[in-house]
C-alpha cells in the first residue's frame, strides 16, 4: 500500500478526514443512528460491521429551541461580513467560533428529534458505507479520508493514521450522486447530507472543526474544470501570476481551475505539504473573475 493517486486523466480535487456526523442538539448529542425509510434501526443488518454503541435519544426539553433560534441572527450576519472578508485570503472562512454554536436545525425531524446518519432500503447505496467511518467503531489511530476527483467520491482508510498505507474502503462514481446538501447544524462547522440516485443517503463530517472542509466544497456543485487553454491570455496571465505566489507549492502538480456557480473561477494550489491524517491535502485558494482580475466570491461559489 502507498498514498493514493488519481489514475491517469483523473483530476484529484479534494482530500480530508471524513466520519460520520454526531449529533449536536441535546436529545441528540453525541450520538448517530442508521436508519431504514421507517425508521427502524438497521445497524444490525450491515454485513461485516462490528457491534457498535447503541444510542437512545434523551428527553427533549423546551428551553433548547429558543436558545438556538436567538444565535441564528448572529451567524447570518457573520455570514454576510465572512462574504467580504474571505475574497481577502485564500484559506479559510471566517465565522469566529465556526461550529461550536449551530444556528437553526434545518431538518427537525432528523437533527433534534433523530439524527440518522444513513438512511436507506435494504438495497440502498448508503448501506455500502464501511463501517470505519463510525467513530464507534473505529479501532484507535485509524484515520479515514474522503478523496474527491472530476469523476469519483472515494473514503479511505489510514491504518494507524499513515497516509503512507492508503487502502480504499469504498468508491461511487460521482453521477451515483443525486444532491450534496451542506447542513450547518452541526458541532463542528457544517455537515455534508449526501443523496445517491437511490433515494438512499448518509450525513458526513470532519471528525473535528474546520474553518472550511475542502471536500464538502467539491462536493455541493458539480464540478467544472476549466483547462488553462480555455482561458482568456489575460485570465491565463492572472492565474500564474497567482500560482507563482503561492510560496511552498508543489511544483508537481498543476492548479487545478474550476469554474463556480456565480461564473466566476476558483484557483486552488497545492502544497508540498505531506499528506496527514488529520487536513488531507492542504491547498491555497484564490478567486478570479471573469474579467481576468481578482474576484470575490458569490453566495453559493463555496
């Protein structure tokens, strides 16, 4: 086993630590469920999973709604300066304190009153999930990753935290995915609610807080690489000139350019930094306008 590379023709867009989600509301916290679409628990029913904890929901209370709603207001306007601010450097958002106060459950049902963290039939694609990515279960020092590229969302393990010894868990090509929902009522920032074709879905996260998760950025718009031939000489001369003051890039590997929602285009690097097990591979990025100049970016481009 060695550090996993993309195949040849591959564009490797995203790496980083990914389990799955916890709770965060009380009657929830700390805990994760696996559910059918009646919501029967099907943990036992995972083929070669180990046993796990097994969590009952704690007795809800009417104070936690209201404390919850009164930071709402609060986060929405971090998100309206953090809009501004984030133009001004390539490497993180800023909301102070990003996950430690969630705002407004987005799904009740599934965020305060439950909290599956794989919802699926018998045949669904969420039930192919390993099981390492259960922080319940994980065995001490095993790291899992998601990998995301142009084509595929693959989760590996890290056997005693080395990217080293790479081994892929699971893969689905990236049209098995239907909808990539970002859900901020979450401990650690934001979760990624993922839906296949099937109907079948799962709740990931990064196993602590992140000022931003690169993965889940990939992983909410479809993905639109744009060659550097594609670009305009100015919009060309813009890009190098970002890449060249990158300091610590790695030389080996090109920017990968991909276009976002708004028009405009994001720039990521890569760094020379090693692989870990904890940030994945570290990137730098930047935004572009259309115009070939530097550009903010759009509600939704992130």
């Amino acid at each position: 086993m060695a550090t996993w590379v993309p195949e040849p023709g591959e564009t490797l867009l995203a790496r980083d630590a990914i389990v799955f989600a916890t709770g965060t509301a009380p009657t929830v916290s700390g805990k994760r469920w696996f559910r059918d679409h009646q919501r029967h628990d099907i943990q036992g029913e995972l083929p070669g999973w180990p046993d796990g904890p097994e969590f009952v929901p704690s007795p809800e209370t009417d104070e936690q709604p209201v404390r919850k709603a009164g930071m709402f207001g609060l986060r929405a306007a971090y998100v309206l300066v953090g809009g501004a601010l984030e133009a001004l450097g390539g490497t993180g958002s800023f909301l102070p304190g990003a996950g430690d106060r969630p705002g407004r459950p987005q799904d009740p049902d599934n965020e305060v009153h439950d909290f599956p963290v794989m919802w699926a039939t018998r045949d669904g694609i969420a039930r192919t999930l390993p099981w390492q990515l259960d922080p319940g279960r994980c065995p001490d020092r095993y790291r899992t990753h998601a990998v995301v590229t142009d084509r595929r969302l693959l989760v590996l393990g890290l056997p005693g935290g080395d990217p080293g010894h790479d081994e892929v868990l699971w893969q689905v090509n990236r049209a098995e995915i239907a909808r990539v929902e970002r859900m901020r009522f979450s401990g650690v920032g934001e979760d990624a609610k993922i839906q296949f074709v099937d109907g079948s879905w799962c709740r990931l996260a990064p196993p602590s807080a992140r000022r931003y998760w690169t993965v889940l950025r990939h992983l909410a718009h479809p993905t639109e690489l744009v060659p550097l031939s594609a670009l305009t000489p100015r919009q060309r001369a813009y890009v190098e000139s970002y890449v060249t003051s990158v300091p610590d890039r790695d030389l080996t590997a090109e920017p990968v350019i991909t276009r976002r929602p708004s028009g405009k285009f994001l720039i990521e690097v890569a760094t020379d930094e090693p692989v870990s097990a904890d940030s994945g591979v570290v990137k730098q990025y930047w935004f572009m306008n259309k115009h070939g100049g530097r550009g903010a970016f759009d509600p939704g481009d992130l």
